[in-house]
C-alpha cells in the first residue's frame, strides 16, 4: 500500500548535446547512454544459500524535457537480466551458473513482475523544484499495475547524474520470492540505481 512517497536520488540531465539523442526539445537517454540497475537481497533462515543478486535492465528510454525538465521514463520488465551474485556489498562474478541465471529469469519474468500482465514500468514527474545541489522532483511511478508517489533529488555526481532509489516490492502488490516454506526468501526492498554523462 503506497502511503508515504519513499525518498529517492533520481536522474534529471540539466541540458542535451552530443551523445544525447534530441527531438522537439528533448533529451533522451536508453541503454546506450545510460545505465540502470537493481539490487535484490536474501533473507530468510537459510540465507548462507542464497545471493544478493545484481540486475540490469536493458530495455529503457529516459526523456527529460529541456524547458521544464520534466522527465518521462519507461522501463521494460522483460529486459531485466542479471549480471552477478554479490556478495558483502561487492560483485562477485562466477558463482552463478547458466542455469541458475535462467531459472532466476523465469521468476522475475512469470512469478515476481508477472510481465506479461504487466508488460511496462513507469515514471512520470510532476513536478520540478531547484535546489543548491540540482533538483527535486516529484511524480508517480505505475509498477506491476500499481502507482505509487515517488520524490526525487536530483544529484550532480561528478561527470555524470546518478539516481538511487529504494522501492519495497509488496508497495506495489510484488510478492518477493520465497522458497523452503519461507526459510529462504528476497526482502521486499530493493535498490534501483540510473546513472548517465553530465550534460551541463
């Protein structure tokens, strides 16, 4: 149940150029100029068995508008594929198999975001407001069917805008996946991450 709209750090380009695809005044940003990612994480009893896993989704277009830098992203839950394990806040590469990673594929995609069903996740803000350290916006986030509030800073990170943002999976009526009567299981909370190139 969406009660209170959860603090997050999110991606807002200040203007477009070069490596940036522009139409009509936009600046627009996928897989090729962008990244996002998503952080799971184990619980449950028999957690020593499970892994925090890392996951990309390579699926996605971020538009921000150039005069009012308003932003419209779309995300398709169909593209999530994972990268690694992690494990103590680090990547750890190798400790999945093939067919670990297929097998957590079909629960993402059939059990957990159900894509089918829910073939795309939204963002779109309603707001802009500046700040000392960027923006702060506000806006509505529709996944798996449900839309939840959402408000946002936006943060200079360098050379580049980097997003962070904590979302509990049972807000948006996500059962987390869970094994061995509950003994292993994925916490509701998940980290989502969007970082890109400064422009401006």
């Amino acid at each position: 149940m969406c009660e209170s709209p959860p603090r997050a750090h999110v991606l807002c380009p200040l203007t477009s150029s070069e490596g940036v695809l522009e139409a009509a005044g936009m600046a627009r940003f996928d897989a090729s100029n962008a990244e996002v990612l998503v952080f799971s994480y184990k619980d449950g009893l028999l957690a020593k068995m499970a892994h925090d896993l890392k996951i990309r989704v390579e699926s996605f277009s971020i538009e921000v508008d150039d005069a009012t830098r308003a932003v419209e992203a779309r995300f398709d839950p169909k593209s999530l594929r994972v990268v690694c394990a992690r494990k103590d806040g680090r990547d750890d590469p190798g400790t999945l198999g093939s067919g670990d990673i297929q097998k957590i594929h079909a629960n993402i995609e059939k059990d957990v975001l159900e894509v089918k069903k829910y073939p795309e996740i939204t963002f779109r803000s309603r707001d802009v407001v500046e700040t000392d350290r960027g923006y702060r916006l506000s806006g509505d986030l529709t996944l798996h069917g449900k839309t939840c509030p959402i408000v946002a800073e936006v943060l200079r990170d360098g050379e580049s805008y980097r997003t962070e943002v904590r979302l509990q999976q049972t807000d948006f009526g996500i059962k987390p996946f869970t094994a061995a009567l509950g003994a292993l299981k994925v916490k509701s909370e998940v980290l989502v991450t969007v970082a890109t190139e400064r422009r401006g």
